[in-house]
C-alpha cells in the first residue's frame, strides 16, 4: 500500500484526496493546508497540519501530492523526492522553466517517479480527440480556448491563482500538451497578448489573454484563456482541430457553463470532419465527471510507482508545455515574439 500526504486542499487537492482515500492501493497518512479546510464528510476524520515540511518529516510518506498554488510546486516536490517519495504534482509544474527543470533532474538523480497533473491524459474522449487528429494528418491549425465567467469564490480564487499564475499559463499547459501531443513536432515561436479587465487584480496581473504557437512542421495553435465576472458565457469552449484532410471538434451543448468544472473536461460530443465526406457524430455521453478522472489520474500513479514505468517522456512533455506558456506570458509582457 502506498503511503500519501496530500498539500493543498483546494479543488483539486480535495478530489485528489478523495481519490485517494477510495483507492485501496494508497493509504492517505495526511494533510496539509495551512488555513482550516472545508473538508469532504469522506474526509473529516483525517489530521490537517499546516506545516508541509513537518508533515513531511514526521510521516514519511512514499507519495506526496502537491496541489498548492504554483509557486510552491516546485521546492515541495523537490523537497518530498529528497525525503524518499515519489511525486504527483499539480499543473503547471512550477512557474519559472528553470524550476521546472530542478524538478525532472531532481527526479532522475534520485530515481522517483514525478507525475504531472494533466488530467485529459487519463481522459477517454480527449484520448479519442487526439487519434482522430494525429489519423487526419498534419500540419494542423489548433483553435482551443477555455473563459471562465466567474464570480463570488471562483473569482476570488481565480485573482488568488493570478498572484503567481496567468490564466494563459495555469490551464494553458493542457491545452498546449495536447496540441504537441497530435503535431509531435518541436515547437518555435511563441506570440502572446493579454489585456487587465479588472481593477480588483494588481497593474501588472491580465486576466485575459491569448497566444499563438509556431511548430517546426508548420503547424499553428491557438490558445485563449480568460478570468472574472465581465468574461463572456459565448464560445468559451472552443476545441477544434484543422488539418488540410478536414477536422476534429469538440460541441458542446447550450447549456454548458463556462465556471463548471465538469465542463472543462467533458465533451459532449466529437464531431469528426472528413473532406468530401459527411459529418460524423461521435457520442460520448458516458464519459466519466471531474471526481472519477482524478480516480483514474491518481490509479495512473499507482500505476507508475508500483510497475515502475518510464516517465522521462512525461516530465520531458510537463516541462515543454510550460516553457511554451511561459513563453506567451513573455510575450505579452514584453510585446515581442519569443524564439524557442
């Protein structure tokens, strides 16, 4: 049985410790926040340190997983391999290129596994949207967004995340993988832009931006995320993937809403274009909610640890996406185009 401490019980530190606890292959030893957490009733009956780092020391685990907000990322996983634990991080991996990569020689140095939070990896319909894409043939054009109308807690939350993390960079890093995923072509340039449509964030914070991504086979991604209350609820969920042979899409029904988190992962329905062919439909109705993907993300982590997968090309791929991102937050910092 694998011993895990959990850090950091937001969203998603909360599903992943239910996850974890429902999962016999781990036994959940701990958690860490370092406010009082409003905990699942599944979940009550579990010790809550605000201290990582005597957590750490004093239970030992052989699994940490990391979900605090970004900037701790790193050093927490840095600090959990030092102490003997594999690693299962939140995205983005850090929030600079160069912590990023302390991370993955980190991991290769001391021989523990580090599994990076990229949940539609481990999701049946994004894994169908991918082999639909790479069967089309490149070079592709890749349209994806996700805008988030948010308000009250996920607003606060969101101008929180925004304290270490844009929105381009935070969910980019999906999206981005996704899009090396289908091309596996290197990437070359990155062109970003972002405008502040709040005064309730700091001057040097935007909540919205957008950015494009040159890959050396010619392809073009389009990435577009933005934050807050003023964020419009039409087309904030676009996934469309071109290529020259015709076109994979994600369609969303009308009632979506864009501050759900079911509605970040689930699809609806594929619509597979071919040209000169009609359209086809491809219904995935029964594809699993938020809770049951980080099951089987965190089933993948059991996976990893106790049959001993490769995960080079894994952390290599977490690094890259992030670099890419970080690459269009410089971009709309400095107002120029970023050469990778």
């Amino acid at each position: 049985m694998i011993r895990v401490l959990v850090a950091g019980l937001g969203n998603m530190g909360r599903s992943h410790a239910l996850a974890y606890h429902r999962d016999p292959a781990f036994e959940l030893v701990g958690l860490v926040n370092r406010s009082a957490p409003t905990l699942d009733p599944a979940l009550a009956g579990y010790a809550v340190t605000p201290d990582f780092h005597e957590a750490l020391a004093r239970l030992k685990p052989d699994l940490v997983c990391v979900s605090t907000y970004s900037d701790s990322h790193a050093d927490y996983a840095i600090a959990a391999m030092e102490a003997g634990a594999h690693v299962f991080v939140e995205k983005p991996l850090a929030t600079t290129v160069a912590d990023a990569r302390r991370v993955a020689d980190c991991a290769a140095r001391t021989g523990k596994k580090v599994v990076v939070g990229y949940i539609l990896r481990h999701h049946p319909s994004w894994m169908r949207l991918i082999a639909e894409a790479r069967a089309l043939g490149g070079p592709y054009v890749f349209r994806l967004n996700l805008n988030q109308q948010s308000s009250g807690p996920t607003w606060d939350v969101h101008k929180a995340l925004m304290q270490t993390t844009p929105p381009i960079v935070d969910c980019g890093v999906h999206y981005v993988d996704v899009m090396c995923q289908i091309t596996d072509a290197q990437p070359v340039e990155v062109r970003g832009m972002g405008l502040r449509l709040s005064n309730e964030i700091a001057a040097d914070m935007y909540n919205y931006g957008h950015f494009q991504v040159l890959f050396e086979d010619g392809s073009l991604g389009w990435y577009e995320a933005g934050w807050g209350p003023m964020m419009s609820d039409t087309a904030f969920f676009v996934k469309d993937v071109v290529s020259p042979n015709g076109a994979v899409s994600i369609r969303m029904p009308e009632t979506a809403k864009s501050d759900d988190v079911d509605t970040h992962t689930k699809t609806s329905l594929l619509r597979v274009h071919k040209v000169g062919q009609a359209y086809q439909d491809i219904s995935m109705a029964d594809e699993p909610g938020h809770q049951e993907l980080c099951e089987r993300e965190q089933s993948y982590v059991a996976r990893a640890i106790l049959e001993d997968l490769d995960l080079t090309r894994h952390l290599n791929d977490a690094v890259q996406s992030l670099a890419i991102c970080l690459a269009a937050d410089e971009s709309v910092r400095t107002g120029l185009a970023v050469k990778l």
